[in-house]
C-alpha cells in the first residue's frame, strides 16, 4: 500500500514507526514553554516587589525632593516666568483628568517614602494621557510663601536610571523561560524515557528482564515498544533454552546413573582383570555427571540462594585446595566470616581451580580481600590466558581456538556467574599478573558475617 511503511517485527508498523512529533507533544511543549515563560516571569515580579521597586522608590523620591526644594527656594527670589525653560510648572487646580483617582502602588510608595525617607509633605499625581513624557511622569505640588496659589511641578520618570533595562530585562525573562520550558520538556519526555531505557537492556546476566514504561515523545514511545518487543523475544528465548537445559538433564541423568550401577556391577564382576580400563571408564563417567550437574545448574540459575551458611572463607578454601595436589594449589585467604550459599561457592570455586588446572599452568593462586564495599576472591593460574577478544565476551561467547572451549562451552564459568548474580555481584576476567587468567567474585559486603 502506498504511503505507508511496515518494520520488520513490529506488527502494525504504522504504531510503532513514527518518528515525527504528534499534536500532543507539540500541545505538551508548549504547555512547558508557557510554564517557563510563567515561571520566568513570576520570578522577575518577586525580584521587582521584592529589590528593585525599594531602590526604584528610593531614587525617585529623592530626585523629586531635590528638585522640588530647589524649585520651592528658587520662587521665593524669581516668579514663574523668570524660571528656566526645562522646567514644567503649572499654576492653578490638580493637573489632569485623573487627578482625583486614587494613587496605584509605585505611586503611594513613593508619596510614602517622601514622607518617611525625605522628612517632605507633598502631594503627588501620576501624570495621565495624553502624556507629557512618553515613559510618564508625576506631579508634585509646590509649596509658595503665600500658599495662596496651586503650583505643581512635572517630574519625568524617564530620568530615572533603574527604568531603561526593564524592556530588555522583560525580553530576556521571556527568552529564559522558553529555554527552559524545552530543556524540562526534553528532560521528562526524551532523556528520563532513554536513560530508562538504557537501564532496562539486558547486562549479559541469565537473570528475566522487566518491560519499560512506554512513555515520552512520540519517537521515543514508539522505542519503548520496539525495545519492550525485542525484551520479550529475548525473555522468551532464555526461558526456551532453559527449558531445553531442563529437558537434557533429565534425559541424561537417568542414563548416568544407569551407567554408574553397570560400572559398579563390572567392578565387583571384573576382579582387577581390566583395572585401568574400568579406571578410565570411571572417569569418563564421572566427567558427565558433573558436565549434568553443571547443566543443571545452569538450568535453575535464577533461583535465590535458599541454604545460606556462615563459614570461615579460608577453612573452606583450604578445604577446596586439599582436592588437589599440595603443589598445584595455594592459598592466601584471611580470615574472614562470610554468609552466603557455601555449596554454591565451593562448586564456583571448584570449577574455576578445574579450568586453570586443565587449561592453564600449575601453580594456580587462591586470594581474597575484604573492603567497605566488597569481598573479592581472585583465582589466577600461570597458563596462557585467553586472548583480549574472547576477554570482552566471557563467558557467554568463546572461539574455539582459547583453551580448548570447544569442548566445554564455558559452563564452569557460566555457573560461577550464575552464583555471583545470585548473590548481587559480578564475575571479572582479566589478564593475571601470572602470565595466565584471573577471574575474580565481586560479591557485596553484606556477605561478610560481623
């Protein structure tokens, strides 16, 4: 059809492919606008009632006294005529057809402080249209000798010096407003909706992600839904192959463990006749049921930790060690009282001393330190450790040709994530200062028992 555009994955593309604004941001931004601009100029009206108007009443009653002494000492030596030019003097009733209206604000503040401030009892009328001055004025009425005639001196506010930045103070506030209207309205609407956004994309943790709000502009929605879409085909596929991982270890635990009685029966039948190849059969027995074990593991990896224990972190390292040769294990552990899944932390570490055993280079390093923040365990071998690319993917992702990966696909390092996720930390691969690989447990504080 004409006119209208479909995405990939995302039925009914005309909902989710827009990226122009709708009417109802264009309403909404200029609701922000009209509120900065609201705001803005609530802000100057307090800054005006509040500092500028005293300092505005101020000068101006004292430009007025000033001038109206002078004016008043001058007539009592000149008449009007013999006045100079500059000055407005009218003789007779209050000036102006609003002259007995009553005074606004600015006005009755400045009669005010002609009275408090300048110790001068004057009346005053704002000058009305037509105006003598473009920007106004007032008029004061004089006191003579006789004080038989009405005089009133015209005073233009356009002398005053705190009125010429008021327009480009207006301007600016109307300018300053409408910034920042759009920048609150890109902050609610585009950069709050994104950073959640961003928030919400899956960690490389097996752990289900939680949908976004759809929310925001127009353009910005219509990401949440796509992203929302891509969330839960991708929820979905975990729980796919967790499914899948389930299956298998059903299907193969009940051949191991039949395999087990068989070779325990040709044990007891074979009388040493065959010893090393039942020895090898037995291994090889052995390493499926902990590739079943790892796989299970894997499969119920979102679980929480239910069987949490207090124990001594270098008891249970050393205890780990003595598995192996005296040789191929040290430990450097302090003594430190931890609370978490001790079960999940031997198999973690079991795993790890496997790999280093089997893929690096003996002597393989135990050590862990124990901060405000965090309790790091680090286990380092002196193999030849994996190559930066591979370093950036770990453990979800290996090329075939660093330590053999081919044939285990990383689950021991898949397990020993899945413990840390439990737990609230992190699993960090880097290169050892060895020479080999250094995989290090960040797990909270909250582990250590106090």
């Amino acid at each position: 059809m004409k006119g209208r555009t479909r995405r990939l994955g995302a039925p009914g593309g005309s909902d989710t492919a827009r990226t122009a604004l709708s009417r109802r941001d264009w309403l909404a931004l200029l609701a922000w606008m009209g509120a900065g601009i609201a705001a803005g100029y609530l802000v100057l009206g307090l800054s005006i009632r509040l500092f500028l108007e005293p300092l505005m009443v101020s000068e101006s009653s004292l430009r007025i006294a000033k001038n109206v002494l002078l004016v008043e000492e001058v007539l009592k030596r000149l008449s009007i005529s013999e006045l100079p030019s500059g000055m407005i003097i009218r003789n007779g009733p209050s000036p102006g057809p609003q002259a007995g209206q009553g005074l606004g604000r600015f006005d009755r503040l400045l009669q005010e402080s002609l009275i408090r401030e300048r110790r001068l009892q004057r009346r005053i009328i704002p000058d009305s249209p037509p105006l003598i001055d473009p920007l106004g004025g007032h008029w004061v009425r004089l006191n003579t000798a006789t004080n038989r005639q009405s005089l009133w001196l015209y005073q233009a506010d356009r002398l005053s010096s705190s009125l010429w930045f008021m327009a480009p103070l207006r301007a600016f506030t109307l300018a300053l407003g409408m910034t920042a209207g759009i920048v609150l309205y890109l902050r609610q609407h585009l950069i709050r909706p994104i950073s959640r956004i961003t928030a919400s994309l899956p960690d490389g943790s097996n752990h289900r992600t939680k949908l976004i709000a759809e929310e925001g502009m127009t353009p910005v929605r219509s990401l949440c839904v796509n992203v929302n879409r891509l969330l839960e085909r991708i929820n979905a596929n975990e729980e796919e192959q967790r499914s899948f991982i389930r299956g298998l270890v059903h299907d193969l635990s009940s051949p191991t463990t039949r395999l087990g009685l068989k070779l325990e029966q040709l044990e007891l039948e074979d009388q040493g006749r065959h010893g090393p190849l039942v020895a090898s059969m037995g291994h090889d027995l052995n390493q499926l049921s902990n590739l079943v074990e790892q796989l299970r593991s894997i499969a119920s990896e979102q679980t929480l930790p239910t069987n949490q224990q207090e124990a001594a972190l270098d008891d249970l390292c050393s205890r780990i060690g003595d598995r192996y040769g005296r040789d191929e294990i040290q430990i450097r552990v302090p003594r430190l009282l931890v609370q978490l899944d001790v079960s999940g932390l031997e198999r973690a570490l079991a795993n790890l001393l496997d790999n280093a055993l089997e893929y690096g280079k003996p002597p393989v390093t135990i050590e862990a330190c124990a901060t405000t923040q965090a309790l790091v365990i680090s286990v380092d071998d002196h193999g030849r450790g994996i190559a930066t690319p591979t370093l950036l993917t770990m453990p979800h992702h290996s090329r075939s040709s660093d330590r053999q990966r081919m044939r285990h696909q990383g689950l021991g390092l898949r397990i020993v994530e899945a413990f840390c996720s439990r737990h609230g930390g992190e699993m960090k691969l880097s290169r050892s200062p060895l020479g080999g690989l250094r995989v290090r447990l960040l797990l909270p504080a909250t582990v250590l028992a106090h």
